[in-house]
C-alpha cells in the first residue's frame, strides 16, 4: 500500500490500543466536586501524550534506566510511594532504582498501567488516575507471579512540546475511588 491513507497519530494509536473513537473524544472524569461538576474534554493528542509518558515511566523502571525514569518528571518532580516521598527531584532516580534492584533481584517486574481517568485538565496541568498491575517473572522463564496491584494519581504537568510528571502517586488497592 503505497497510498497515503490520511492516517494521523492518533487514528493509529486508537486502533493499536483497542479504544473506541468514542472513548478517546469522550467526556473526562467529573472534577473533585461531584459526580454532576461540568466536565471538560481533552484533547486526544493530549491523553495520548500522557498516556505515553506513563509508558515510557514503565519502561524506564523495569529496564532500570535511571536516566529514562528522571526524564519522565520535572526537574523537582516527586515520586511518592504508600504515603511516603521517595524521589524528590531528577537526582534520586538511580538510588531509587538501586533500592529496587536489590528487593527484585533476578526476577523481571513489569509495571502494567491500563483505565486512565482524566480529570482537572486546564492545558497545562490534569491529575490521570489509572491502575496498576505488576507481574513478577520467574528468571527461568517459569512461573509468573502478581507482585502487587495498585493505582497511580499521576499530576502531569506540560513543560514544552509534552507532559511530565510534577508528581506521582503510588497506592496500594484499596477498593476506594480516588475521583
């Protein structure tokens, strides 16, 4: 197929990903107060912007790429795990992952993120809930275990041409709605 079919960006990433048009250029989260708050859409070049970012955090973490993962946050970005403040700024990105180096060992982590909700979107700024899922491998290739499941609140803030996070949140599963 030589012919260019008028395929955008973001016609393919619905198609990869298996979203609808209609959920793409559908409506985000109701704001922080309440269910019936006046909802805002949001650009689809946007979602997919962060949505990629959240990627590429995954990546960066379970290839144990320190510069990678310092590039996903702002140069004073916090990344906060159960309550408590990990990395506060680019620099503890490769302490970070040291740490998690020794709890993971020979094991493969993937950090699988799926079901964003965007809410509080100005332009410039949208917290994205989404949860997370992550497999545990077994180094033989044997058995693959749950090591944790959870969720993100990820506030995303844009800084040039894409979105970074300014901070992230790591939560345990506890059945409660965030939004």
């Amino acid at each position: 197929m030589t012919e260019n079919m008028g395929l955008r960006r973001r016609d393919l990433a619905i198609a990869a990903s298996g979203l609808s048009l209609a959920a793409m250029a559908g409506a985000t989260a109701a704001q922080a107060g309440g269910r019936d708050a006046p909802r805002r859409r949001i650009p689809a070049d946007d979602r997919l912007d962060m949505i990629e970012l959240m990627g590429r955090y995954a990546w960066a973490y379970d290839t144990m790429n320190a510069e990678a993962l310092a590039a996903t946050f702002t140069t004073d970005g916090v990344l906060e795990v159960f309550g408590r403040p990990l990395v506060t700024d680019r620099s503890g990105f490769a302490g970070f992952l040291a740490t998690a180096a020794e709890m993971r060992k020979d094991r493969g982590w993937q950090h699988l993120t799926d079901h964003h909700i965007f809410a509080d979107y100005d332009g410039t700024r949208c917290t994205v809930y989404s949860y997370y899922v992550m497999p545990e491998a077994d180094p033989s290739g044997g058995d693959v275990d749950l090591r944790a499941i959870g969720y993100y609140i990820s506030h995303c803030v844009r800084q040039g041409d894409g979105w970074l996070f300014a901070r992230r949140q790591v939560l345990r599963w506890d059945g409660k709605q965030p939004f």
